[in-house]
C-alpha cells in the first residue's frame, strides 16, 4: 500500500502508536481521519502535523466515544463524507490492565474487552459495508504481543487481545477475495503511556509507566515499522525491540519453555 492521497482513519489518535502513526503517515501523504475522545489532543495532534508541514486541509478531526455504539452509524457517515471514502481504517484504541486474576473486578474484564474486542468489531463491521462498496479497502488493528502469549498482570488484556487476533484472522480469510486487506499490529513494548492509563483490579488507574514500557522502542520508531509494513503488504506486523519479540517464536517452537519463562518473569 503507498500512501499518497489514501484516507486514513485512525482511532486512538490522540496519543501514543495512533499519534505517532498519523505523524509519519502523514509524511507519506495519506488524508487523515484522526479519532479519540479527546477533541483538544486531537487537535493537537493535527496542529502539530501541519506545522511539520502538512496541508491542513488533508486532516480531519472526528472526536468519538469508542463505546456509544448507538453514535456509530453517524460517525461512521462523517468520516465517509470527509473525503468521499475510506482506504485504510486503523482500529487502535484501547486500554490495558495490571492487576492479579484473584484481585480483579468483573467490571474491569468486562470494560477491557468492551474497549480492546467489541469497539474495534463493532466500528469495522460498520465500515466493511463501505469498502465493499467501493472494491477495496484495507483493515487494521492494533493487538499486542500480549495477544499471542499470556502475561501475568495482564489476564484481561490478554484476553481481549487474543480475541482480537483470531477475529482479524478470520476476517482476512472472509475478505481475501473481496480486494479488502487485513492486518494485525502486534507490538511489544513501546514507549507510551499504555502502562500509566491501564487499570488496576478495582478499576482505578494504574498509574506510572512501567519500567518494561520507559525502556521499550521509542514510538515514532514503531511507527515507520508498521508504515513500512503496510506499504509491504504484510498481513501481520510485528514490532518491538526486546527479549518479548523473541517470545512470539518461542511460543511456536518451544511452547513449554515458554510458558516456565512466563511464570519465572518478574510482573510489573
């Protein structure tokens, strides 16, 4: 995929991997629908790309709360209307978690999975209808290494990032001859804010960022790895710097030691 001229919708747009993506795919010359429910970050985050250079004209704002589902028909007709249609969509909104399975409320599975598996479902299955229509289109999500390999402190993160997986996995199949790509993001630690906004088992944040996270890849990095591997056409991209990346083959080759490794592994 080149970018010149592409739709770009991306949600979680307002900061960490969304931002970042938004800034370097901007670079490439893709028309930009950026969405969080932070209006003022968002346009931020826009004003930031045009003083980089960008023509501003190129860049829309389309602030949304990823759960109202009722609001989704409308704001999926806005981001249509801003350009006439949608190339890429980027469903990379959502929210972690760092609390033991025996600690955790119900209510914080069920947010993490309302947030990480049924917003970014429910916003595709709105936009598929559209790409279909027009003979094309490309789909992406944002997982996590988490969502191939089972961490402690992160039993609902996990959860909702494996479901995530085999939905998008599934979908590729379903759309490989409708001209429609899927692909699913999977990456390791990353310099955000993901660890400091994450939620502890009674469901108030988190709180600081992890040391994992403060020495993982810087996020600008990150992103020009995933823009390089959509212009490639890979259905998964994999992106991470650490000894995490190292898990993902693990997992294949030696599962059991694998799993040693992930009880013995210091949580934080």
């Amino acid at each position: 995929m080149q970018f010149e001229k592409k739709v770009v919708w991306i949600t979680g747009a307002s900061s960490g991997i969304g931002e970042a993506l938004a800034k370097v795919l901007a670079k490439r010359g893709a028309k930009l629908i950026l969405s969080a429910r932070r209006e003022d970050e968002l346009n931020r985050v826009r004003t930031e790309i045009i003083k980089a250079g960008g023509d501003g004209d190129q860049y829309v704002v389309l602030p949304f709360d990823a759960l109202d589902e009722a609001a989704l028909d409308d704001v999926v007709a806005r981001a249509k209307d801003a350009f006439g249609h949608i190339d890429l969509l980027v469903n990379n909104a959502g929210i972690s978690q760092r609390s033991m399975a025996v600690d955790t409320d119900m209510a914080v599975y069920r947010k993490v999975m309302e947030l990480d598996f049924f917003a970014p479902i429910s916003l595709t299955q709105k936009v598929l209808p559209i790409m279909l229509a027009q003979g094309s289109g490309h789909v992406a999500v944002t997982a996590s290494v988490a969502g191939k390999i089972g961490v402690q402190l992160r039993t609902g993160y996990c959860a909702a990032k494996h479901a995530v997986m085999g939905y998008f996995d599934a979908l590729r199949a379903e759309l490989a001859a409708e001209n429609i790509a899927v692909t699913t993001i999977v990456p390791g630690f990353i310099q955000t804010n993901i660890s400091t906004y994450a939620l502890k088992g009674d469901a108030t944040p988190f709180g600081r960022q992890t040391e994992s996270i403060a020495g993982g890849m810087d996020v600008m990095a990150a992103a020009e790895v995933i823009a390089r591997g959509f212009e490639r056409g890979k259905p998964e991209i994999s992106v991470g710097k650490g000894r995490e990346m190292q898990a993902l083959w693990l997992k294949r080759l030696a599962p059991r030691l694998l799993f040693k490794m992930m009880a013995s592994v210091r949580a934080e």
